[in-house]
C-alpha cells in the first residue's frame, strides 16, 4: 500500500509544528518509521490520507468504545453546536453529566469536570495536598498520570517509548515529592509510608496499568494499599481515565470492587471530545473552590459540546449493559486466538487482559511491572507493528501500550487481525 501522502504531510508538518505532531507517541519513535495522517475513520475503521483502510486497537487511545463517528454522539454535537459553543456560565447539562456519572459509578458524591485527563490527576492530587495538609506523593513506576510535573517521574508509556528518565524543566524539588515504588510491590509501598510517616498525602495508581502495556494488579495489592490509607489518613486516588467506562459501567472500582477516596477520569468520558474529571468522597471534594480554598478553575470547563458528546456516550453505556460483555468477549476471542499462533510459532510470549483492555509481551516471564514489561523483546513488537500496519492493522505505536478494542469491530475483524498475526510473524 502506498503512503506517501502520509509521508509528504509528515515532512511538512516538522517545519511548523514540534516534531510534527501535536503528542510524542504519535511520531512512531519507538517503532520507527513514518507516522499515518488519518482523514477520517467510522466504526471499527481509520483512512489514512492515501485512502488505506484500517482496522483500529487504539479507538483514539480508549475513548471510542463504540467506534468512530457514533451516530448518536455526532447528531448530538451537531444539534448544541447551533446553541453556542462555550457560555461561560453554568447550565443543566452539566447537572444531567453529573448526575449520570455519579448514578453510574461507585463512591463519587460529587465530580468536577475538566478538559483533560492530564487536569483531573494534576487537580486531585492538589486537592489530596489541600485536604491532608501534607506534601508528598506516591506513584508507580510504568504508571501515567498525565503530563503535570510532579507526575513526570518514572511515568510509562510515552517517556519509555522516547527512553526518557528524567524530565527537564521539572525541578528538584518537585520531583523529591513524589515517591516512586514497583506496580504490584505491596511491601514497598509499605516501607515507603513508614519512611515518610506522616508526610504522604496520596497514593496515586492506575487501578488496572495500561501505561506499560496492560499489567493487573495482584489480588490483594490494591486491598493492601487501602488499608495502608486508611491507617495513615492518607488519599487514595485511582486514575481511572483510561479504565473508567471501559471495564465496566463503574471502572476499575466497580470491576476489582475495591474504594478509591478520589477518581479521575478522562477519554471514554468525552467521547472523542476533551474531558476529564475528578470526583470522590464528599468531605474532600468540598475543600474545592467556591466552597472550600483549594483552587481549580478551567474557562472551558463543562463545555457544552464536550458534555453533550459524554453523556450521550454514557448514557448508552448505562443502558447497554450487553456492551461490556461483547467487548470482554470479542477482547478474549483475540487473546485466545492470538494465544494459538504464537504457541505454534514457539514465540515466547505473555498476553495480559482484561475487559477491552489487551497487550501481548515477547517474553516468557509473567508481566507485573514496568521491569518486566521493559525486559520483553519491543524489537520483534516493532517488527509486528510494521507488518500489521502494512496489512491495514492500527495498533499502538509502541510496545509499551495497552490496545483498545472498540465495539464496532466485527467478528470477522478479530478474525482478520488474528490471521495477519500469524502470517506477520
Ligand atoms: C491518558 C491518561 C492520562 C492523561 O490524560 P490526557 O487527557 O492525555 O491528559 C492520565 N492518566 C491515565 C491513566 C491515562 O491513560
């Protein structure tokens, strides 16, 4: 297939913009080669800018679970789009996004609304600080928080792909309070806490990591970080912007059924439109201003058509209980298919998964951490990405990503990939 529209956009688009694109993993550093320009993409399928068609693991990142250019969602859009784009003012969209929200998952009483996803953790971990009256942090290595500088420490996907360590223009002092221990280390995190007693004011964690490739947690690890919050006052947070609405109506929390005092969310809440919000508990949601003295403010936020594109999303969701299963079932037809050719080839291999959430390792070890994820062979990922890509299968551009499936992709799209799988390697 030809891409050399792609090709001459990408060589244009370096004199005007940062390494031609607007967010690093974009540029295929990782995996080499040219980045495709899409034109536009429906259901389970992207076009890039030479007409090729592909089939789509990334549904924009996450927040297309029902697929590009939903029907319901674009009508929506366009319908708010005559009644003013952005107001300034308070409206009862936001109340209805609010309500559906708190009506769908657990343990939110209220939930601010924000622009991004980078927003919402950056807010909730102010806002952790403004209700312990204390300063440091803990997060894991290989988790994302988005890109607010206390979280630019040891942070997956994107800083892995362009093997970053540590980040320029984050000063010292920020990055020392944040603590950074292993995903699945529970004893760490212990140690962590005891070392720094009385000066942690959260634990930030990706409930289920999509950020180093999908990794689980262990059962009990996030049981254990509970009580450790519990006896030491301490916020925990779940980042549940890329699980959030995509294992399950109520996320990670609903799913691994373990309580979180803050989440956040982002991608499958705005529907393709940018969003993110936090919420939690009512006594450390009402430290934010206008009611309490912590600051958090956005002039876009609850913006009308972001807010229409969500909760159109979400309310389909809430009513489609059917669509978690079709993903589960369609993501486990893939694992299991994927599970048959790699067995055969003698290609050593792990695949964790859950929900829609899917990433295969070339290695023979169990994945728990970003260690072990960083251990397997991205040299044959790489090389799988290219053949997929040149069969008209878009997955993530890096071996450090979790895919996406999106409910639009057929039976016989699983079926297809699986099949190039197995002629690609
Ligand atoms: C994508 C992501 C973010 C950042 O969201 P943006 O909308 O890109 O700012 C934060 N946390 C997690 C877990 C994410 O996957």
């Amino acid at each position: 297939m030809s891409i050399q529209k792609s090709i001459d956009l990408f060589a244009r688009a370096q004199k005007s913009i940062p390494g031609g694109v607007n967010s690093p993993v974009r540029a295929f550093k990782s995996v080499g080669g040219d980045p495709i320009f899409m034109q536009k993409a429906k259901g389970a399928y992207l076009y890039d800018a030479d007409g090729n068609r592909y089939i789509d693991y990334i549904a924009s990142w996450g927040p297309l679970i029902l697929g590009h250019a939903y029907e319901p969602v674009v009508k929506a859009i366009q319908e708010k789009a005559l009644l003013s784009t952005s107001f300034g003012a308070p409206t009862e969209l936001e109340i209805e996004m609010a309500e559906l929200i708190i009506s769908m998952v657990p343990n939110v009483d209220l939930i601010r609304m924000v622009s991004s996803g980078t927003e919402a953790c950056m807010s909730a971990v102010r806002l952790a600080r403004g209700y312990t009256g204390k300063n440091k942090i803990i997060k894991f290595e290989g988790c994302y928080h988005g890109h607010a500088d206390s979280f630019l420490v040891k942070a997956g996907s994107g800083l892995a792909t362009l093997n970053i360590q540590t980040v320029p223009g984050v000063t010292a002092g920020v990055a020392a309070d944040t603590l950074t221990c292993a995903y699945n280390d529970l004893a760490a995190v212990q140690q962590l806490v005891e070392k720094n007693k009385g000066e942690v004011a959260a634990i930030i964690i990706e409930p289920v990591a999509g950020n180093m490739g999908c990794v689980l947690p262990e059962p009990g690890f996030l049981e254990g970080i509970r009580e450790i919050c519990d006896a030491e006052n301490i916020v925990f947070i779940f980042d549940e912007v890329m699980t959030g609405f995509r294992l399950a109506k109520g996320g990670a929390q609903e799913k691994l059924n373990v309580k979180a005092d803050l989440v956040t969310y982002g991608k499958v809440i705005g529907a393709g439109m940018p969003v993110g919000a936090f919420g939690g508990k009512r006594e450390i949601m009402e430290c934010i201003a206008p009611l309490g003295s912590v600051y958090q403010a956005g002039t876009l936020s609850g913006n009308p058509l972001a807010m229409i594109a969500g909760y159109t999303l979400l309310n389909e969701l809430k009513s489609r209980a059917e669509i978690y299963t079709s993903l589960e079932n369609k993501t486990k037809r893939l694992k299991q298919g994927i599970d048959e050719v790699l067995k055969s080839k003698k290609i050593p291999y792990t695949i964790n998964q859950l929900g829609s959430m899917i990433s295969i390792f070339f290695t023979e070890e169990k994945v728990t951490d970003f260690g072990g994820a960083a251990r397997s062979n991205t040299t044959l990922f790489n090389t799988l990405f290219h053949k997929l890509l040149n069969s008209g299968i878009y997955l993530p551009p890096s071996a450090f990503e979790s895919w996406f499936l999106n409910d639009a992709l057929s039976e016989q799209d699983i079926e297809d990939t699986i099949n190039a799988i197995d002629r690609s390697l």
